[in-house]
C-alpha cells in the first residue's frame, strides 16, 4: 500500500467484522520510529489462527482464498528494520476478555519507510462506516498530542445523532485537522 494510513483502514475494517464495540487507534512517535497499535474487542482469533494469519494464503474470508492486508502491513514494517505482532484472545476461551492487537514498529529514517498518509481522512471513513461502534484514536509525539474518543462525541450530541451526518463529519475532520494544525 502507497500509505500506512490505508493499512490501518484495512486492520480497522477487520475490527469491525470480527463485532467489535470499540476500536483504538494509537500511533505513537519518536524522531526515529512509529508504532502503530490497532486493538479491539472483537471476537479475537484462534490460536492456529493468529499462528497463520501472516501467510497471504489465511483468511476469515468465504469470498477468496488469499488474505494480503496481514502480510502487506508486517512487509511494510520489517522493509524498514521493524516489526509486527499480533496477539488475540478468542470469545470461545476468554468470554468476558477478547480481542486483538496488532502492532507495528517502523523506522521512519529507512529508505524503504512507507510514509503515514492521510491519516485524517482515514479515521474520517472508519467513523462514516463503523455505526455504533466506538472509536479511540490517540497519535503522540514531541510536538502531536491528538486524542479523539467517539464515545465524548455521542454523549455532546446526546445519543440521536449519528456520528456519520455530514456536518458532524465535517466537525470531526476540522478537529483532527486543528490538532495537526493543519489549515
């Protein structure tokens, strides 16, 4: 993918079919390094399952046989030193604690480091699609301190506005973009 931010569209997107209620989204940066942790409480995977997910050829999906998003997002980390881990936890053994976290470590000096991308638009297109699921996304570094909790949305708009109305979208996008300040 041309831009990090697109693979975390992709991981995100595999929150929301695996029912999760709330997403986070935490990006955190140095001069040197981005991590990137997309962790939810979705169904989790199972053991065999986060043991293969990495292979282009592991999929949940019924429609095809081949799964890239996975394998393409832990290229783009170990391409510039780095690395990926996923960890799950499977409604089927942990009930009442589920879920998944996927984390990738870049080094941002790397020749072949994939540059973040268009990181506004791409929380802007989860909160459009996601509904009633929740989203906490958080980007911190020397000079970023950006959090942005859906949760606090909803309650300010008292529940009967959805969080995909064009003017609360536009609203989100002008937030993100004064936290980056970006005009």
């Amino acid at each position: 993918m041309k831009e990090l931010s697109l693979n975390i569209l992709d991981i995100a997107q595999n929150s929301v079919t695996a029912r999760s209620t709330l997403i986070r989204i935490d990006l955190e940066e140095t001069n040197e390094t981005l991590r990137i942790t997309v962790s939810d409480n979705g169904c989790g995977m199972s053991k065999e399952m986060v043991e293969n997910v990495t292979s282009p050829f592991t999929t949940s999906r019924t429609t095809r046989k081949v799964g890239l998003g996975i394998p393409l997002f832990m290229m783009a980390a170990e391409q510039t030193g780095g690395n990926l881990t996923i960890t799950s936890k499977s409604e089927k053994d942990y009930p009442d604690d589920h879920g998944t976290v996927t984390s990738a470590l870049f080094y941002k000096n790397h020749l072949d480091f994939t540059p973040l991308g268009d990181i506004i638009n791409t929380i802007v297109t989860l909160i459009q699609g996601m509904g009633e699921i929740d989203l906490i996304f958080t980007h911190k570094s020397d000079t970023l301190d950006v959090l942005l909790d859906t949760r606090e949305i909803r309650e300010t708009l008292g529940g009967d506005i959805p969080l995909s109305v064009p003017d609360v979208l536009v609203w989100i996008t002008e937030f993100l973009k004064e936290k980056y300040n970006i005009s």
